[in-house]
C-alpha cells in the first residue's frame, strides 16, 4: 500500500477486532464523498503560504484520478479550505498562544478569506458540481468548526475519503471526528501528504488502528467499480 507499511503486530491486532481488512470496502457511490482537506495555496506555494508541504504537490495528480473517479460513479467532491478570520483567531486562541508573533502574522495573511494563499492550488481539478467548504479548526468535523458534516448528511452521505495535508494534522483531526459522528471513514494512502514519510506512517497506522478503514487510490476505485458492478 503506498504510503505506509504496516508492521505484523498492528495488523494482527486490527484483525483480532475487526470484521474484515476493509470493512467499508463495499462503497456506494451516492452515499460517498471525497474530502479534499486544505489542498491550497498557503500549504503548497513557497511565494505565499506560511505551512508549505512540498509532497502536497506530489499528491495532486492522485487527487485528481480520485476525484474523477467518484464523479464517474455517482459520488460528490468536496473541497475543505481552511480558513482564518478574526472570530476564529478569538475562539481559537490557545492554537494562537502557542505560536510566535511572526508564525501568527504569516497565518493569517495567507489564510483569510479572499488571499491568494486561501486558494486552492490551482492545478486541481475543481468542477462546478464540487462543493466548497470553510473550515475554522483543524478538523472538518469538528462541532461548529465547518458546515461539512450537515453539508453531507444532506446530500445522504455517510461514507467519506479523505484526502489532502497535512495527514497528520488537519486530516488525521478530520478522520477522528468525522469517525465519532458516525462517518465511514476510509484514509486514502497516497492521496494525503506530511512533512515526512515518519509522519504520514504513523498518522495512516494510528488512524487504521481504532478510526478509520485504509485504502490507496487504486483500491478505492476499484471498490467503487465492484460496487458499480453489483448494482447493474
């Protein structure tokens, strides 16, 4: 599985517990959305943005493939934008104690709404029918932090793939929440992105341990293919 290797103890653990490897491999499509988390670029442009992740750029084609795939078969795309904003900085102000002055000035130049860094990198493959989401924490799913779970449960999701950087971060605090309100919740391997491999590993290994499912991009297009299948 790109993006991770999974050592025998922790797989014998998972198995111990679980029903299957995947026990969300069944995927409906139209009861399935792909998360994009924060694929902008303030996490992806050296000349603006503040938290640059090179391997952000790495993924984008991935993403693309994946996103395209789902469209194809029934599903919906949304793209998650962190955002900042004076009430957020209010709210949020233990994230903002902790950082110096200079680290606190960069964020919010470069992740208020209507900046160039607020923007998603531009070589996404962003289509009309997509939905756009703000998001105010870390975590997409976090009550109050972004409108994403209503958004969905509207729509009749209830399955969702996440993808984006940092995987660590925002989309391991994605993944966690979205989780415990009741999501299906599968981590796209090669569709997220650390600082380091170190990082990405141990985010997908704790994550497939207690909270999500864990699946590449080929694995998820092929499940959404069975599925298309089962259902002709």
């Amino acid at each position: 599985m790109n993006g991770v290797t999974l050592p025998p103890a922790i797989l014998d653990r998972i198995a111990a517990r679980r029903v299957s490897a995947h026990p969300f491999a069944a995927l409906d499509a139209a009861r399935t959305a792909l998360v994009v988390i924060d694929m902008q670029n303030a996490f992806m442009d050296p000349a603006m943005g503040h938290a640059v992740c090179p391997a952000a750029r790495d993924i984008v084609d991935t993403v693309n493939r994946l996103a395209a795939a789902l469209r194809t078969a029934g599903g919906s795309v949304f793209w998650v934008q962190n955002t900042f904003n004076e009430r957020s900085a209010r709210e949020w102000s233990v994230m903002q104690e902790m950082a110096t002055p200079e680290a606190r000035r960069r964020r919010a130049e470069a992740m208020a709404e209507g900046t160039p860094g607020h923007a998603l990198w531009p070589g996404l493959d962003v289509r009309a029918e997509d939905e756009r989401v703000r998001k105010y924490r870390y975590s997409a799913f976090l009550p109050g932090a972004s409108a994403l779970p209503e958004r969905l449960r509207a729509r009749g999701i209830d399955t969702v793939l996440i993808a984006g950087t940092v995987t660590n971060v925002c989309c391991e605090s994605s993944a966690r929440d979205a989780m415990m309100q009741n999501f299906r919740v599968i981590m796209v391997s090669d569709a997220n992105a650390a600082m380091t491999p170190e990082e990405h590993a141990a985010s997908l290994i704790a994550l497939y341990s207690f909270f999500t499912d864990l699946m590449d991009t080929d694995m998820a297009i092929a499940a959404l293919a069975s599925a298309a299948r089962r259902a002709a």
